[in-house]
C-alpha cells in the first residue's frame, strides 16, 4: 500500500477506533457505575472498580486515534475515494481474492468441515456394528484435514498437469496422516 | 559462592558419565527445539505435556527431559520466527523483525546459526547467574510491588509500541492500547465479575495469547505468501550463500571415499563460516551483557518471563546502538539481543522459582507443577531439604545448551530447508499446524474461532502497518497491568503516589514519559517534512 492510499486507510481507521473506544468508555462506565452503587461502602469505590482501567485505557485510545485522524488529515488524506471505480479495483484484484480464498476456506475447515461434517462422519463410522473398536478415532479428521489441503494446495496449483493433481493428493494425504498420527498419537494431543 | 561453583561442576561430570542421561538431554532438547518452532507449540506447553509422563521417571532423568524441552522450546521459537516470520513462540516475536528480513536476503541459515549462538551464551549467563548470584538476585526481585509491576507492563507495551511500528509511532502504541484492551476480557481479579464477556462463557477466562498469536502471525503470513509468490526470492538467495559446516564437510569427504566424482568440500570453509558466527556474535558483547542482564532482571521477576525479557533487550540495544536506524531492516544486532534477553531469562526465571517458590515465566510455573509433583518443595529451605538441588537444575541447564548445540548444528540445514518448499505446500501446512497448534492448549473449539477472527484482523492491521507484537504484549500484559494498578491505590486508599514515590517505580515512569515526549516531538518533526514533501 502506498503511503498516499495508507493514508486515506488511517483516516477510516481512526474513525473506526475512536467509535471503538467510546464503546469500550461506555461499557467501563457501565462496571463503575455497578460499583458505585455497591451496598458495601467499603467496597463501593472508585479505585476498585473493574471498569477503571478499561476506561482510562479507552481515552487513551481516542486521543491516540484522534491524533492518527489529525496525522493523516495534515498529511493531504480525505475521504474521497469511495469512488464506484476504486471499490470495484478493491473488490476485483488479486490480493482480495487470494485474501478472500485464505480466510474463506479456512473458515469453511474450522467452522463446516471439523464442525458438524466431521461429527457426522463420525457418528456414521462408529454407528456401524461390530467394527467402531477398530477404526482409529481420528480418521474424521484426518479425511477433513485431506479435503481442506488437497483443495487448498489444487487452487494454486496448475490445474491441467496430471501431475499437479497427483501430488496436492499425495501431499495431503501424508500430512493428514502425519498430523493425526504425531499429535494425537505421539503427543497425545486432542485433535479438534 | 566458590562451594555452589564446585557442587555445579560436580553436578555436571555426573550427568556427561551417565550415557542414558545424557541421550535423554540431547532428545528432549531436539524435542523442544522443534516443539518451539512449530506455531502455537511453546516450551510452556511442551513441559506441560511432558510433565504428567514423568510422574514414575527418576528426579534427574525428569528434569533432564523438562528443562531440555524450555531450553530447545525457547530458542525453537527464533527458527520459524526467521524462516516464516511466524514466531514459534511469545519470546521470538522480537526476533522476526531483524532475523526475517535476513532470510528474505538470503543468510537464513546463518543467522539461525547466529540465534542459535546467542541462545547459548544468554543461556549460559542465565546459568551462571543461577548458580553464582541466586540469593542476590532474589532480594532484587523481592524489592519489586504493585507499583513497579504495573510501571513494567505499561513500559513493555509502550517500547514495544514503539520500536516496532514500520510506519507512525502512534501505530504501535495504538496496537499495544489494543492489546490491553483485549486482555481486559475476562473474570475480573478484584471485583469478581464477568468484563465485557458479554454472555459467553469462554470469554470468562480471557482470550487466549497463543490462539490469537498464532491468529496475527500466521493467517496473514499465509496470505502474503500466496500474494507475493511470483516474486519470492528466498530460496534463489539462500543457494546463492551455501554456508557449510563441519559436520557436513566430514560427511561429503567420508562419501567421497566411494565416489568416482568427488565433490569438494574445505573444512577452510567450514571454519571461516564458524568464525562469521562466532565473530558476529562475540564481537557484540556490550550488547550480550546488557541483554544478559536485561533478561536475567526480567527473568527473575514474577511473572514477567522471557516474552517481555527479549522486547526491552531488542528496544534497550536499538536504543543504544550506533546502527539505531538499521534495526528492524535486517541486522543481526537485532537478532542476537533478543536472544540472549530471552534465554537468560531462563535462568533469571528458575531463581525465584527454586528460591522462593515464585515462577519468574509461564514455563516456570508449570515446572513449578513437576517440582511439587517429585515432592521437591521449592523455596527457601530448598537446600536444607534437597541439597545441591539448585546445582542439579542449573548443570541441566548448562548440559542442555551443549545439547542445543549439537541438536542444533544437526537441524539448521534441514530447517532451512522449509524455505525450499513450494509455497502452495508450505502454507496450507502452515495453516493446518497453525488450527492443531491453537487448539492443543486448551482443547476449546473457541479458541478455533479465535484464531480466524484474529487472523482477519491481523490480516487488515498487517496492510495498514500495524505491528503484531504490541498487540500480542498487551494482551500477554494487560491482566498484570490492570490487577497491579489497582492493588496499589487499593492499598493506598486511592493515592497514586506509590508510583512516583517508589524508586525503582519512578525510574520506569521517568522512561516512560521521556519515551512518548520523544516519540511525540519526533512524530510532528516527521509530520512537518511529509507536509513540506
């Protein structure tokens, strides 16, 4: 990023911390108020309350975040640039999507894949009779585990060599098996 | 003193003749090396895990794998630090600012050489210092209250906020203030009541600082390296330096032998690469006694540890150094401060913890468990109860380096090897030991969702120039900071003049202020001339 577009960026920011510390400023008003109002007398102080800190630490914050809004207004940023153009530029190169991809997949392996699909498998292997004692009780993983990388190491791979698609399901499969096998068997770590 | 000396060295002939010992040292050391270096898996965590399986292994073999594991743990955090700038642990985030800006130039195997170096001698002082200045050390420490305590996290998080921040000052103290805040989720100490938890249960113990680390580190690193691939030139730079080592050398002249071909290999090279590493390091001794002894005062504090121990020796030697505007572009003045702050804190940290019974860092307090659970009762009368005890810990330690020497001429190559690695491999593997790292600490599906609401955020911050490692301190020191703050007013009936009546208090408050007044003067210098431009 620029120094020019950084700049523009600290001026949304600012914004954006000076509203999170009033939030942060109200909640702490909140907890000293609660303690205020103590019946205790002993108790009912100023300097005890659990709101006191946050509170302190919230002007900080702002006077802080207005010094960064007053840093890049001086500096020439203005908000002009929520322009159709700009936000389309954002939305459409490659950084996004790269971003987007990253953070979407991975939130797809934390909150789908090692979520309710592995317990589905789960419930599925070891509802079947006679053999649940001997299937290893980290084969849901590591199956989630091979999905999340053979996708993840396929999308950037080149996708018309045969041998791409080879090795992303070889690299996959070993190091789901490596995993599961180093951390829950060596280790002796829960897997999630 | 002369008699701990004596009993230290005994203690050590006695542990290099016992064979079996000396294999258990040498593994749990490789153990926690590669422990450290993996994101999410910290040396607290490794003798944690370990502890509960020595409840039947004999005292010395017990501690010889625990404090293998916290002395690899720590210097295994600096590797991945360097190669990814993903720091294995808290205590080498300080060292990815220099140590990954010379990967990137392509000395990544040298300057884990270098890591590695520094790491032995800040361990070493540690040791002497345990073994030499121990009861000296602890009436020190016993002089630190609320007020110095609270003075020292508002320091950690302001020089930190300060040294780090690639772009304005005000960026990292906003990032530390940040990080404060996010440490003040949690069960209130002194009121006892749920703050901003809003109903969630799990927000109740706090958020975590090895999720959310792993959360601002790695997620955004994963990021950028799909991004920036085209154009990343580790791998080209680092065949280009070829550093080699003697075990190499020996290997490449014993294959030779049965060669038709043979390929050369010079223990000249071999040499005069040891002696870059030996000469960048020792060249630097200044810098590794003051970092020693920021570590070990850091260290022996309650609570404080190696984390904070490696932020004030990096800050302390930019400070002092000539070469202050080259920090943070790749140095390895940068690299070794660092270093030996955080692994004399070792030593600085097993004070306390063996003379008063009071862990000086997390990993402390866990060997303080595995203390209580050989019935080894730690604290003053440690020597009467369990004499030469001390002396045990501090030649395990000494043993332990010598491992990590070994362990670590062993595993430098193939660590750097990792460079090597395709990025479209490396990273998804990254990301997967990243989710199984968080979660291993606490086993909590939350602390899952940490990591990705962390790792968002850290991604944004990352592309606005707002460090990690302010965040990451305050978050590791708010809960020091707030509870300390009000301990002291609580037992001054409101006054706040502890904090500037108290010498050592004054000394961190008078630091402090110049700090930000500096900061502030120079920011609207800077400001001025980005004007002027």
């Amino acid at each position: 990023m620029d120094k020019k577009t950084l700049r523009k960026a600290d001026l949304v920011m600012s914004l954006v911390l000076i509203l999170f510390a009033a939030f942060v400023f109200i909640m702490s008003l909140k907890l000293m108020n609660r303690t205020l109002n103590l019946k205790n007398e002993d108790y009912a102080v100023w300097y005890r309350s659990a709101g006191l800190i946050p509170m302190i630490v919230s002007i900080l914050l702002a006077i802080s975040a207005g010094s960064l809004f007053t840093t890049a207004w001086k500096e020439g940023a203005r908000f002009d640039f929520f322009t159709k153009e700009k936000v389309k530029h954002f939305f459409t190169c490659r950084e996004f999507r790269v971003a987007g991809f990253v953070i979407g997949w991975l939130a797809i392996y934390i909150f789908v894949l090692l979520g309710p699909i592995e317990d589905l498998i789960y419930n599925i292997l070891y509802a079947i009779p006679n053999i649940h004692w001997m299937i290893p009780f980290y084969i849901p993983y590591i199956l989630m585990t091979f999905i999340y990388l053979f996708v993840f190491i396929i999308v950037f791979s080149d996708k018309t060599k045969k041998r791409d698609w080879i090795m992303a399901a070889l690299i996959a499969l070993v190091v789901s098996f490596l995993v599961a096998y180093l951390f829950g068997d060596v280790a002796m770590i829960i897997l999630p | 003193m002369l008699q701990n000396l004596s009993v230290f060295f005994q203690q050590i002939i006695e542990i290099f003749s016992n064979p079996g010992l000396t294999l258990v040292l040498l593994g749990a050391t490789a153990l926690g090396v590669i422990m450290g270096a993996l994101p999410g898996l910290t040396a607290t965590m490794g003798i944690a895990l370990l502890t509960g399986l020595t409840y039947n292994v004999p005292l010395e073999f017990t501690f010889a794998i625990l404090m293998g594991i916290y002395v690899g743990g720590i210097y295994g955090g600096s590797i991945s630090a360097i190669l990814l700038n993903i720091p294995g642990t808290a205590s080498a985030a300080a060292t990815a600012l220099d140590g990954h800006k010379l990967a990137l130039r392509g000395y990544a195997e040298r300057t884990i050489k270098v890591t590695r170096l520094a790491s032995i001698v800040g361990t070493f002082l540690g040791v002497m210092a345990l073994t030499l200045v121990s009861p000296l050390m602890t009436k020190i420490a016993l002089q630190f209250t609320s007020p110095e305590f609270f003075m020292l996290a508002f320091f950690g998080v302001m020089i930190c906020g300060s040294v780090v921040s690639e772009d304005l000052t005000i960026k990292g103290w906003i990032a530390g203030l940040l990080g404060l805040t996010l440490a003040f989720i949690r069960y209130d100490d002194v009121e006892g009541v749920a703050r901003f938890s809003f109903g969630i249960s799990q927000l109740q113990s706090g958020i975590g600082v090895i999720p959310a680390m792993i959360g601002f580190y790695a997620v955004p690193e994963v990021i950028k390296a799909f991004v920036r691939d085209a154009k990343y030139s580790v791998v080209q730079a680092d065949e280009n330096e070829k550093p080699v080592g003697f075990v190499k050398v020996t290997l490449i002249k014993i294959l030779n032998i049965f060669r038709v071909k043979k390929v050369e290999a010079r223990y000249k090279d071999a040499f005069a690469e040891q002696r870059f590493v030996f000469k960048t390091v020792f060249s630097q001794l200044r810098l590794i006694v003051q970092s020693a002894l920021i570590g070990l005062g850091l260290g022996a504090l309650p609570g404080v540890g190696e984390d904070v121990a490696a932020w004030v020796s990096y800050d302390t030697a930019r400070k002092t150094s000539k070469n202050k505007e080259k920090y943070g572009t790749g140095i390895y003045e940068g690299t070794v401060a660092p270093e030996v702050g955080n692994n004399a804190a070792i030593g600085g940290a097993t004070i306390p913890l063996l003379t008063l019974g009071i862990p000086g860092s997390p990993p402390a307090a866990v060997l303080l468990g595995a203390l209580m659970l050989h019935n080894i009762r730690p604290g003053p009368r440690i020597e009467i109860e369990n004499p030469g005890f001390i002396a045990m810990m501090a030649a395990l330690i000494f043993c332990a380096i010598i491992a990590l020497w070994v362990v670590g001429m062993i595993l430098a190559k193939p660590m750097t090897r990792v460079l090597k690695v395709p990025t479209k491999y490396l990273m998804p593997i990254i990301a997967i030991l990243s989710v199984v790292g968080g979660y291993s600490l606490s086993m909590s599906s939350f602390d899952l969702i940490i990591i990705f609401i962390f790792g968002i955020i850290g991604y944004i911050f990352d592309k606005m120039k707002y460090s990690a490692a302010p965040i990451i301190l305050g978050l590791i020191l708010g809960r020091m900071f707030d509870f300390r703050f009000r301990q002291t007013i609580i037992t001054n009936n409101g006054s706040m003049l502890p904090f500037i009546t108290r010498p050592i208090s004054l000394v961190f408050f008078v630091i402090i202020l110049w700090t930000i007044i500096s900061q502030i003067v120079k920011g609207v210098k800077a400001s001025k001339e980005a004007i002027e431009e």
